[in-house]
C-alpha cells in the first residue's frame, strides 16, 4: 500500500476544504491516487469537497488584444503577486497579446522569436522575458494564449488581471461584454450540454453513480437519479443553459438572454491565471523546527 504522507493529506485538504481525518482515509482507500481520493470525498461530503478545487496559487496576468475582428487571450505567469502589479511586468504582458495578434504564433515557443523592445531589452520576445527576469528578479514565462481571426466578432472581459474571457459572436457588443462577464462570474466548461467534454461527464457519472448506490434505493429509481444528477451537471456548467447572472427575474438562463438581443455566442475561452499549476507551499514552522533540531544537532 502506498505510504501517505503528511503532505499528501494537506494537499487533497487544500482542494477540497475536507476535514484532516475524512482527507486521510480517502486517500488510504484510493491507496495513495489523489484523483480518486477526490472523488471519494465528493461522494462522502457532496459538492463541498469542490468547493476549494478552483483555489489556485500561482500568480500572473491574463492580457487581451482585439483589433477588429482577431483578437488574442494570453497568460504570463510569474512567481509572486507582487510583480503581478508591476508596470513593466503588465507592459510585456499586454505587448506580447498584441504580438499574438498581428504575427499568428504557432506556438507559444514560436512567440519567443517574435520582434520585440522593452526598457533596453530586446530584439525579441525572449530576450525581453530574460531582460526582465534580471531587471524584476522574479522567473517569468508565457503559458498559453487563443488566438480568434475566424471573422466573427469579438469581445473580452478582464477581471482584474486575474480571469479574462474573449467571446466571438455575431449581434449585439453589448450583450456579447455582459456575456463575457458571465462567463468569468460563472465559470461554465462548454458553451452548450452537446459540448461539453466526455471525460468530465463520465467522471460525474462516476461519482453520481456512487452515490446513488448508497441510497439503498430499487435499480429503476437509482437510475434516474443518476440520470438526474447528470442533467443538472451539464446545466450548471454550460454556458447557454446557465441563469443568466444579471437575469432580473433570476430564472432567464444565457441563451434566452442572448435571443432577446439578438445576438449569437459562436464560443468562448476563459483563461484563469494559474489554473492547473501546483505552486510550492513553503512550511515555515516546519522549516523553523528543522533549522533548530540542525543547530541542537551540531551544539
């Protein structure tokens, strides 16, 4: 059986909000695998255990650029949020947005060679990030970017540095800006319930399935409640079905938003700064004992 650790324990705590000891027996019973572990809770706990999953630590910028109808979503990242607010920092953040635009990157290593001054530092996109790592003091890299040139019109929301969304639609900009707003609010995965990802309504299933289980209940019932979990899932994460957030009546969901405004949402990309990325977590009271247990060693 795997060993689990201390770390292990605050780890699955820190995503799900758990208690310790219910964190510690999950992860014995997934014998060490913190996705299953993670589900289990889910299915103990029901969706408290998700309510820190979106928690994440490392710091950066997202950076929008539209000119016309291409338009670009980017994330730099850096490694406090401190720099996050620095001039310079934001600058080759929203330099590098507008580049995206204009020289239609493969890549993001491809984005390294495109031409670019900053302060002193340049030619290029790369010479500028080490420039400023120098200058700032502080490891900095370009993570992802989407890049739109379909046509279609385009609108973006910025939340701060910390959440932008682009949108491409074809009616009314306004109606596409408050869309935007909704979506960094709402945070749905997919613009309708078809598109939604296989992988992420199998892994609800899963879970709805295990906890159906436990009701005790005859097949047939189990079965639609399953099923009923299911749907409410892909309501609650799809964009055209979730309540529209400034709805005045509170029950309008996005789509009949959209139809009164006469306006069509063709897709969407949300970029949350450091979605996915694990960021170390210093321990200082255990970085403070193990200093002193050194010294008393060496005494």
């Amino acid at each position: 059986m795997a060993a689990i650790t201390a770390s292990m324990v605050a780890e699955l705590r820190a995503k799900t909000d758990a208690p310790m000891m219910e964190c510690k027996k999950a992860l014995t019973e997934a014998e060490g695998n913190m996705d299953k572990a993670e589900e289990i809770l889910r299915v103990k706990l029901g969706n408290k255990a998700g309510k820190a999953a979106s928690r994440v630590t490392a710091e950066g910028v997202i950076a929008s650029f539209i000119d016309g109808n291409t338009g670009a979503l980017v994330e730099i990242n850096c490694e406090t949020d401190f720099v996050s607010k620095n001039d310079l920092f934001l600058a080759f953040c929203n330099q590098v947005a507008e580049l995206v635009v204009k020289h239609n990157p493969a890549d993001v290593a491809a984005i390294a060679e495109l031409p670019l001054t900053l302060e002193s530092f340049g030619p290029t996109v790369e010479e500028v990030r080490k420039g400023l790592i120098g200058k700032i003091g502080e490891n900095m890299s370009i993570r992802r970017f989407k890049r739109y040139a379909d046509g279609g019109q385009l609108a973006a929301y910025l939340h701060g540095v910390r959440i932008g969304v682009m949108v491409e639609f074809d009616g009314d900009a306004t109606a596409a800006k408050d869309t935007a707003m909704h979506i960094a609010a709402m945070k749905p995965v997919s613009l309708s319930s078809a598109d939604v990802p296989a992988e992420l309504v199998a892994k609800e299933r899963s879970v709805a399935e295990a906890k159906a289980a436990e009701s005790g209940k005859p097949a047939e019932i189990v079965a639609k409640m399953i099923e009923g979990s299911i749907q409410k899932y892909l309501k609650e994460v799809s964009l055209l079905d979730q309540v529209f957030v400034k709805a005045a009546d509170g029950k309008q969901t996005v789509a009949a938003y959209l139809k009164s405004a006469n306006t069509t949402v063709k897709g969407f990309t949300m970029f949350v700064v450091g979605e996915g990325i694990e960021k170390k977590v210093d321990d200082f009271a255990a970085e403070v004992a193990a200093q002193v247990a050194a010294a008393t060693q060496g005494a």
